[in-house]
DNA sequence: CGGCATTAGTTGCATCTTGAAGTTTCAACC
DNA sequence: GGTTGAAACTTCAAGATGCAACTAATGCCG
C-alpha cells in the first residue's frame, strides 16, 4: 500500500506480519472447524457453540438475549440458529413466567445426547489445531493477546471468560 | 461438559479459557471487520483481502488458483468473490497464454481506486482492534501463536507469512 | 391512566458461502 | 496417438447470515 496519506499510520513489517497472521487465521480456522463438525456430526462451529453453552448452565437453560451474549453472536443470528435446533428436537423455547418478552431456550435430551456424541471429537480436533500445536507458556500468551482485542471488540465485555491466572 | 470418556483428553480449565477466547475471536472480529468495511468502502473482509493481495503483486495479476492460496480461501469462493469484483469494474479476468485453464484475475484501475480509498479507514480500525491494543511484544507473540495454529490447520504451509524475526 | 422510549425476540430479503458436479485443458502413459 | 487421470475453474442449489423492519411486552414519567 502506498504512504501517500499522511494522516494514516501504516502498518510496520512486523504489525503487518501479525496482521496476516491473525486475518488468515480468522479465514482458516472457523472453516476448518465447521468442517469436522458437519462431517462427524452434522453440526457447525456456533450451533455447538450454542448448545455447549447451554449444557454449561445449571439447568441447561438461558434466556436468548442472555445466550447470545454467552455465545457472542447477534440476535438475530441466533434466534435463526435456535430455530433450527429447536426443529432437530435438540432444544425447546419456552416463555418466561415473569416477563413475556423473554423466551428461554432449554437444552433438550436429544440435544445433550448430540452433544456428548460430537464432543469427543471436536475436542481432540481443537486440540490438535490449536492447544498441542504449542507450548503452554505460548497457549498462555495467546489468550492474553486475544483477551486484549476482544476488549477492543466488544468493549461492553460482558465475556464470560476469565482473566489470565 | 462430562469427563465419562476415558480416551478423550478434555481441556483443563487453563486451556478451555485460551479457546473459548479464541472461539470468541472468531465469531466477533469478523463481524466487526465486515461492518466497517461494509459501511464505509461497500466491501468485506474478503474481498478486501482479495484486492489487497492483487495490489501487492508486482504486476497486479495473480492466477486465480494461487490467488485462493494467497488469500486462504477456497477456489469456488473466489471465484464467486471475483465474479463480483469483476462486475463493478474492479478486476479483470485475462486468459493465460501457456495454459489454457488459467485465468488471470488483474487488478483494474478502478479496483485500485476503491483500495486506495478504503485502506486508510480500514487500517485505522484494525490499529484500534488489535495492533495498539497491545504492546508489540505481546503482538509478536500472538503472531507467534498463531504461526503455530495455522501450521496445522495448513500443513502445506503455503503461507506467504514469514517467520517472526 | 396515557403516551413514549426500551427491551426481547422474530422474520423477510438480499447476499454470501459451501459442496458437489460439470467443463475444459493439460500431462502421462502404454 | 488415444485413453485415462488430474488440474484449473465455474456454476448451481441449498443452507447460513446480517440488516432492517416489525410485533409485543415492559418500564417510566408526568
């Protein structure tokens, strides 16, 4: 790219390279995942991302508003997602007693069912791709860099992820 | 998620922290890439990438089979993505003289021109995002993570990113 | 109470992506 | 030199996404 506008500051090689780095990787990665996912179980990346959260909460339960904050995905991206588990049996909205507006998406059996059924294998495959692919000291730095740019992201942070220890 | 399968290597609390934010990654810094692009230049992430590639070429011109090397994406993609570019007047696709298969995707003036005028804005964002989100060597190592993760995601490694310095 | 802004969620539409199948060209092999 | 296999692309149908518009319920404020 050429310097000829003085108010920008240019990327340096080595912001560069990291750039390249992260931009291929947001590419790649969410491809590969959805790959495995869809061959081995029919499923992709934030449809299991949905579920798996829901099976974390106690009573595999959450409000979709709530869900979609969890899952850091729209609304409405969700609420299309929900609808097409909730057609696969793999989950079930309900409405709320207190408030009318709120729909409760609940993790069905068959839901849990296919989610243990996928989840051996996406784990080993996350594993490979990226937790055995370095050392825990880096795996470590990793999460920090990243933590950094989801705050840049999405600086309302209601991330349910911890700081580094 | 239960641990009743003995042959699966579940993540521990450390490592299961490091994905999420890398899942959570993937799911919103597209987005947010795509956003601002979209509303400032008409184009996303993808299709920027793939100018920006184009325009890095001595020439401007790339096969479109190294190109999706280049720009990590599958052929079918980009050939849809150039489709589109090619349209509006921003790429041209040439026949190749030696190999009757090949076609050239070259970058047009006016391709340039649109570049020209969405780099600036778009460098901004990702400098706010992630470059001075951080200090640099927590962005050489997430460059250095990264390297790792998409080693194994592409073996082939026909990345154009070089090794940190 | 009555209106007004807000919150929760869904949906329609236009766009994008993918995967499979098809075309054309080249290369290799006997 | 024909056949077979692979490479380079494109295309098409089916599914996924985002945006904006919409409904509906709630909260608030005078």
């Amino acid at each position: 790219m050429s310097d000829d506008t003085p108010g920008t500051r240019w990327l340096s090689a080595d912001e560069r390279q990291s750039w390249l780095a992260l931009s291929r990787t947001l590419i790649t990665l969410p491809a590969a995942l959805d790959a495995q996912l869809q061959r081995d179980a029919g499923l992709n990346h934030f449809e299991y991302v949905v579920m798996a959260m829901l099976s974390e909460q106690p009573d595999h339960a959450l409000p979709m508003s709530q869900l979609s904050s969890v899952v850091a995905g729209s609304l409405s991206r969700l609420s299309n997602v929900v609808k097409r588990l909730e057609a696969r049996g793999y989950v079930r909205r309900d409405g709320h007693p207190e408030d009318r507006r709120v729909k409760v998406a609940h993790l069905e059996e068959a839901g849990w069912q296919a989610l243990v059924a996928a989840a051996p294998g996406h784990v080993e495959h996350v594993r490979h791709l990226v937790i055995d692919a370095m050392r825990p000291r880096e795996l470590a730095q990793l999460r920090n860099a990243l933590l950094k740019v989801l705050d840049r992201v999405d600086p309302e942070g209601r991330s349910v992820i911890t700081e580094p220890t």
